[in-house]
C-alpha cells in the first residue's frame, strides 16, 4: 500500500525540531501503526465494519461517558460553528474509540462511509486500522491522518484530524476528531481540534478542583484566562494534586514527576507566604518563579484566610501515592455525588439547562425553574443547592400554593410573641430566616398572594426581613430559587403578578423540558427502574410497552411516569419485564385514543408549520419562513431552534444560506 509520508504533522514533539525530522517521526509512526494493523488480523482491502455496537451499548456508554459529554458537547457546537459548509463531521469518542456524538452533515460520503461516522460506531485501531481516531488514542496525541496513510482501502476517501482528550487525572477519557472529504482537508484543522481538545480538558480540569487551591500561570500576564495558561492545582497543606496540559508543557515535567513536588518545591516560597503576597480570594496577577528559574505571572485563587489556615499543614511534604490516590478518590466521589450531574441524563435541552446553571454557581443568582407540573423543577432545585458553596446550610422550601394565604405571611416571615390571637407563645421563626446561609426555594411562585409580593420584593432587595410584630428587623443571607408552572409574563400583564418581583427573581431563568420532549426517554426510565428495584434489578420494558411509552404525551410528567412503574413493578417482580398487561386500564385506553404519531419533519407535526402552510402554499418557502420565524424568536440559537421545530440542527445548518443572514446569533 502507498503511505503518503510528505503530510507534515501539525504537533511539535517534544524529542524533535524541524520538519524534516516531524516528518521522519511521522511516517514512522504511520509505519508501526500499520504493521499494527496487519497484527490485529486486519486486511488493507478488506469491506471495513461499519456495524454499530447497539442503541442499549452506546446509551451505557453515554452514560458512562457523561462527564466527557457534558463539557465536549458545547465545544462541539462551536467548533462545528467554525466548519459548517466544509463538508465536514465532528466526532466526539470515548477511549475505547466508540463515537458517541456527532455533529454535521456526511453527505459528502458515500453511504457506507456516511454510516461509519454515527453514534455507535468503534474507530480503534484494532477495528478500522490506521485512523485518526484509533492512532491518536493509541499514540496519546493530536494526529491528522490522508487519505492513502489511512491502512483500509475502504477509509482512504477520509482525511480525519484527531485529538485525544485527557481527565484532570492524566488518563485519557476520549477523543475529538474532524473527518472531512480527503479533497476537501485543511491544515488548519488539526490546530482547531487540538484547541477544542485542549478547551474541554480546561473545563473538566477547573470543574473536578474547584474547590482546591488553584494557580494559573504563564510567561506573559496577556495569557492569563486564555486556553494556553497553565494552571495547577494543590491541597491546602500544598501537596501536588494535577495540573493541565498546558502546565506540564511550561514547567517541563509530566505529571508522574510534578507528583514528587510540592507548592514550594516548585515556585520556590514556603504555601504560608501566599496569603501575605496575593492578600484576595481572587488575586491580581504577580509574578514567581518557577523552580528552573522561569518566571511567571500568577493568578491564585483560594479560600479566605481563617478558611485557608484551618486546613493548612506547614509540612509540605511531597505528594505521595496514598494522598493522590486519596485525592483521586475524593474528586471521584464528589463527582459521583455531583447531584445536577446526576440529573444530566443526556437529553441536549437538560443538559444545557445544567451547563448554565453550572456557570452562574455560586453567584447568589436568583434562579427561575419553568417547566410543566412534575418535570422535576424540586429536584433541580434541591441539585442546585447541594452542588453550591451552600450545601452544608439549610435548603428551605415553602410551596406557595399550598400554605392558605392567611398563614403564608407569618410562615415566610415569622412572628414575636403575641404578634396575633392564636400566635404561638414564643413566636416562630420564619421560613426565609430559617434559610439563612442556605437557599430558599419559592416553589408554584405564580400562587404567591399579591400582597405578599410586595413585602418579599423588600426582602430580596434589602436582605433584611421584619417578622409580624417584631420591632427590629432582623438580617438575611438566601440564595434564592424560585419555580412556576404558570406563565408569569401573562400574569403580569393581568395584574395578577408583580413585575418588579419577576425582574428580582428572574437573575437566570431555565425552563425544564416536558417528557415527551425529552430524547433521553429510555435511560430516565431506566435510572427510575433502577431506584425502585434497588437490589441488583434486571427488570426492564418490552419493546411495546417502550414504544408506547414514547408515543404518549405524559401529562403528568416524571410523577406519572414514576407513579405508573411503581405500580408495574409490584406486578411484573422485579426480575420480569414490564409487560402491557402490567399498565392500568386508564393509561391504555387513553393511549388507545391518541393519533398515530407523524413523522418530525412533517408539517403536520408542528402547528406552526400548518398555519403558514394554509396561508402560502409552497411547502418549501413555508419551511424556510417558520425557520428563520422561529430562529429569531430563539435569538440565533440553532440548537432551541430545531427542538421547538421538531426537526435536526443539520435540517437548519443545510438551508442556512437560504435564510436571511441577520437572524444568526
Ligand atoms: N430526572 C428525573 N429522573 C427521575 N425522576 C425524576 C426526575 N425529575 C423528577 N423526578 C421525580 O418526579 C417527581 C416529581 O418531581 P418534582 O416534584 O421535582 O417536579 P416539579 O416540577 O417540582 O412538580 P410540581 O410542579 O408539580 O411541583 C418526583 O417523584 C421526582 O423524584
């Protein structure tokens, strides 16, 4: 077989310099790579396997997965932002090379190829050969494989550039990769993928220490906050614990030998004197230097000092295997607790809805939960609190419907003795006083009595609340969450809702998709399965009752979803399988009655659609309208676009240069 050896790498090793001897490296490695290729068994002009590994395999993998997901697929979009129209696909894998997520349009691709690049499919070494994806995750560094370097006939239409990803461990988790038309490649590509890589490891890096003492660095003040700073994390006695690519490339060391440091071994000052030169939380940059006499700007974020000294040990002594196996185990257990990850279960509307509130953690921002009754605004709410900097204070929840209205005053703000007939002797302490350091969580909102909005109006502003009676006013330190099922601008413009309370409790507003709309149907009814048979289950749906289950339009959300497998559970044991003949008449009957489904890019299934369509005539035109319509209403975002449409982001990316160029966000 030809290999195409002039291709020059687009990454700097470390051992080399010059193109020649990149070039040499390089097509050394393509060598091993297919001399590999033929030891796993596999022949050049063999038909290539583009079998999947099964819709059940890949959504465990997803799930298995979900903390790489979570920050790689946000990257994807942007990075495919920057392709789009280049005939090219992102790819998103896991470390074993299945493709767990992709983004864009191959159509470019002949349809074997095209079906190669899904959710599913394995690109290892040992599976396709010499690959992008494969020889990457293998060699544990950034590649760009031609077309003929590729060792299967079958994959030499491909030019694909790949980035392994590695965890804030320095394991590699994972890879991104952008495979175009081998006619089509750009060199540049490479560099795009390897700063995505490199923006995803940042985002894992600083989510995982977020709360350890933190020091991000580079040659030049300029650096700081971009994707090339270095940054490096510490326990508070100052014991190594990780450090990002970028680090390990400006101090010259791998992790395995930044292990053996400690904070003062390398930037040369005893932990102690931190405080005295940086003074803030969040400092403003300074320079050190580093152990090889590099010197560097620093900008350091850590605890408050009474907060800082109580864990600090002046030893210093080197990290060893116990305490990074101790750290490892800790950053584990706190991502497994991680209760907002858990409720990110894969759907793309969920998870973005986690992204923002991930992003506004920890600003004391008034958070607003919409979403249908039973989508699980409680349980976002209570995940929210327990992954903030509040978790170990209260998490008070009043439920504003349920409280009459003649005792909701006195619940939410308490009452002095003899604040009223019937008060309690010594008075009460209120709900939001109640909350003090925690969160307060105002659920069904919109039922809030009138009146009442204004005194709380006053709370949010001064933080300061006057129990019934008392003379004083006594002060308040709430995050705030509030939720609603109800349409608070329409109650506004009724007069039945105060609109200076909304803009006070609207600091970031996320609404929760209902269930029908969500895509992660299976794994949620899985997960829920799960918490109801806890000892090992293995009970599971019959295909029909999942098809069935998808059709319907759960009025009642997750509670009725809940609800009716509690009840089926009972009936089918928890090692059987949830049958029809395990549902109640009721549900039956009422899905008997539903229309059958229409497909999602049928007008039919979309009212929006129908309504223009009677209007104009030409379906493509009516498309095009209820597009770039419903963009603007979605200010540009393609993603919001295509779910409130019912159609893919590619069905939009593909008409993008027929619609009118302002509407793009
Ligand atoms: N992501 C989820 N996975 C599994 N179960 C869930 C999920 N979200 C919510 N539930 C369950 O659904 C039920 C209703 O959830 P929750 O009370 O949080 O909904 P809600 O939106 O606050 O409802 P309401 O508007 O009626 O107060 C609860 O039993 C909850 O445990």
């Amino acid at each position: 077989m030809q290999v195409n050896i002039a291709t020059p790498i687009l990454q700097r090793h470390p051992n080399t310099t010059g193109a020649c001897a990149e070039a040499e490296d390089f097509s050394r490695l393509i060598a091993q790579s297919h001399a590999r290729s033929t030891d796993y068994g596999i022949c050049s002009r063999d038909e290539a396997d583009y079998s999947t590994h099964g819709h059940s395999s890949l959504l465990a993998a997803l799930d298995e997965n979900r903390f790489l997901f979570q920050h790689a697929a946000p990257v994807m979009e942007s990075l495919y932002a920057q392709i789009v129209n280049t005939h090219s696909v992102v790819l998103l894998t896991a470390a074993n090379g299945l493709v767990l997520h992709s983004l864009g349009d191959p159509d470019f691709l002949d349809t074997a190829s095209k079906v190669a690049l899904m959710p599913g499919v394995e690109w290892s070494e040992k599976s396709k050969g010499t690959n992008a994806i494969g020889t990457a995750l293998h060699e544990k560094r950034p590649l760009l494989i031609a077309g003929g370097q590729h060792f299967m006939n079958a994959n030499q239409s491909l030019t694909c550039s790949c980035a392994p990803i590695f965890d804030p461990h320095g394991q590699v988790i994972g890879a991104l990769d952008v495979t175009s038309d081998h006619r089509r490649s750009h060199l540049h590509t490479l560099a795009l993928v390897r700063m995505s890589g490199q923006m995803i490891e940042n985002h894992m890096f600083t989510e995982t220490f977020s709360g350890e003492l933190c020091i991000r660095f580079h040659a030049r003040p300029e650096f700081l906050g971009t994707l090339v700073e270095g940054i490096v994390v510490f326990s508070p006695d100052g014991r190594f614990l990780s450090a990002n690519r970028s680090a390990q490339f400006q101090i010259g060391l791998t992790l395995e030998s930044l292990r053996a440091h400690t904070f003062s071994s390398l930037f040369g000052i005893p932990i102690s004197r931190l405080h005295e030169i940086f003074g803030r939380t969040v400092t403003q940059p300074h320079q050190l230097n580093l152990f090889s006499g590099l010197s560097v700007w620093c900008q350091v974020k850590m605890k408050p000092v009474g907060q800082w000294l109580q864990g600090l040990d002046m030893s210093s002594a080197p990290a060893s295997a116990s305490s990074k196996a101790q750290a490892d185990t800790a950053t584990k257990r706190k991502l497994q607790l991680s209760s907002l990850r858990y409720l990110d279960t894969g759907d793309p509307q969920i998870s973005a809805v986690i992204r923002k509130l991930c992003m506004v953690r920890n600003h004391d921002i008034p958070i607003m939960i919409l979403g249908e009754t039973g989508t699980g605004k409680d349980l976002m709410a209570q995940a929210i609190h327990s992954d903030s900097a509040r978790a170990g204070q209260p998490f008070v929840s009043v439920n504003c419907a349920s409280i009459p209205e003649t005792l909701i005053e006195s619940e939410l703000f308490g009452y002095e003795e003899g604040a009223f007939t019937g008060a309690r002797k010594k008075g009460a302490t209120g709900k939001i006083q109640q909350a003090h350091g925690g969160t307060l969580f105002l659920d069904e909102i919109g039922d809030m009595p009138r009146q009442l909005q204004a005194r709380l109006l006053r709370v949010l502003q001064d933080r300061k609340v006057s129990p019934l009676g008392a003379s004083k006013e006594v002060e308040v330190d709430v995050s705030i969450i509030c939720a609603t099922n109800k349409n608070l601008k329409a109650m506004i413009a009724q007069g039945a809702f105060r609109e200076d309370l909304y803009y006070r409790l609207n600091g970031l507003v996320v609404r929760l998709p209902a269930l029908r709309e969500r895509s992660d149907f299976e794994l949620v009814a899985q997960r829920i399965l799960g918490t109801l048979c806890s000892k090992k289950p293995t009970i599971g749906l019959t295909a029909e009752v999942m098809s069935l289950f998808k059709n319907y339009s759960w009025p009642g959300n997750f509670r009725q979803l809940h609800n009716l497998l509690r009840t089926a559970v009972v009936m089918a044991g928890c090692d059987g399988r949830i049958d029809t003949l395990h549902l109640p008449d009721d549900f039956l009957e009422e899905v008997a009655q539903m229309p059958m489904a229409e497909p999602v890019d049928s007008p039919i299934a979309n009212p929006a659609m129908v309504a223009m369509d009677n209007d104009a005539g030409n379906l493509h035109d009516v498309t095009l309208a209820a597009m770039a319509q419903t963009l603007r209403l979605h200010k540009g975002n393609v993603s919001t676009t295509a779910k409130a449409l019912g159609v893919s982001r590619n069905t939009i990316y593909r008409k993008k240069d027929l619609l009118p160029p302002d509407i793009w966000g």
